[in-house]
C-alpha cells in the first residue's frame, strides 16, 4: 500500500512538473553563453574610461534588443521585408544607415564585443545583427530582425563575420 502511494505521488509530480513547462511550436537550440568579462587596461585613465562607458553602453543596447525577441516586424514597428537594419536603428538610434544590413559597415570598426554590431554576407544581400554574448569557442550570439520572420538571438559562426562595428 505505501509503495502505491509512492509511486503515484511521483507519478504525480512528474506530470505536473511536464505539464508546467512552455509547448514551444518553435525548434530551440540552447548554447553555453560566455560573458565577456569587462578589462580594465592599466594605461592612460582616459582610454579606461572609454572602455568602460562603451562596454555600459553596448550592454544596453542588448537589453533592449532583448525585448523584442520572439516578435514580428510588424510587431517591432518597423518594415516587414529586409527588416534586419530598422530593427537595428530603432534599438540603437542610428540615422547614418539604411535598408541594407551592408550600410553599417560605414561606422567605426570595432574589437568583437558585447554590443558590437555585426555585419554578415550572404547571397544577394546581408544580414546585420547585435552581440549579446559568445559561445566558449568564440562565436557571437546575435539578437537580429528577420531571423526566420521574427527576432532571435541565435549563434553565427564567426568566420561569417564581415565586420564588427560601433552601433552609432
């Protein structure tokens, strides 16, 4: 009698514990993220005080981009064809660039970083996206529009990597 009950308790247990995760329609890859740890050279105190607002900087921009994950263009408010480029000007603020994920390869190219904008080739065109992290064997996990019709934060092998650029 009591190993009935023990079983039907664990029995219980497991159900409840599947019935409480998320049905996801949508096929998910999990990858190990690897924060950045922020440096701070010991030479010239102006040069670490750059480093510093820009590392604060570019952890916002993520932060933002993050809220839109998961979201349609029309969602987001922006265009709904070749939207990886306004989706990045409407986190980040950029007026110098347009339509084409290419036209931010105009700013100032950066060290690959958390909050680097990254530029990739692809047939006919490109894609750009944000860095909100790197795998253990360097490559960027990017936050990009367009990624499959929505938002997604999903790693790119970095010899895909045209460019890594400054977000304004």
């Amino acid at each position: 009698m009591i190993s009935a009950l023990l079983c039907a308790a664990a029995l219980a247990v497991t159900v409840s514990t599947a019935e409480a995760r998320p049905h996801h329609r949508h096929r998910h890859h999990h990858h190990q993220v690897v924060q950045q740890p922020v440096e701070q050279p010991s030479f010239i105190s102006g040069f670490q005080d750059g480093f510093q607002q820009g590392s604060a900087a570019g952890n916002g921009i993520v932060s933002r981009a993050r809220q839109f994950v998961g979201d349609t263009a029309s969602q987001v408010g922006v265009r709904t064809t070749l939207w990886c480029s306004a989706f990045l000007r409407k986190i980040t603020g950029a007026q110098d660039v347009d339509d084409r994920a290419l036209s931010w390869e105009r700013h100032q190219h950066i060290a690959p970083q958390v909050g680097a904008v990254v530029t990739m080739g692809r047939r006919g065109g490109g894609h750009v996206g944000i860095v909100s992290g790197f795998t253990k064997n360097g490559d960027p996990i990017v936050i990009s529009g367009n990624h499959g019709g929505r938002v997604r934060e999903a790693v790119y092998s970095r010899n895909r990597i045209r460019a890594w650029v400054s977000p304004t």
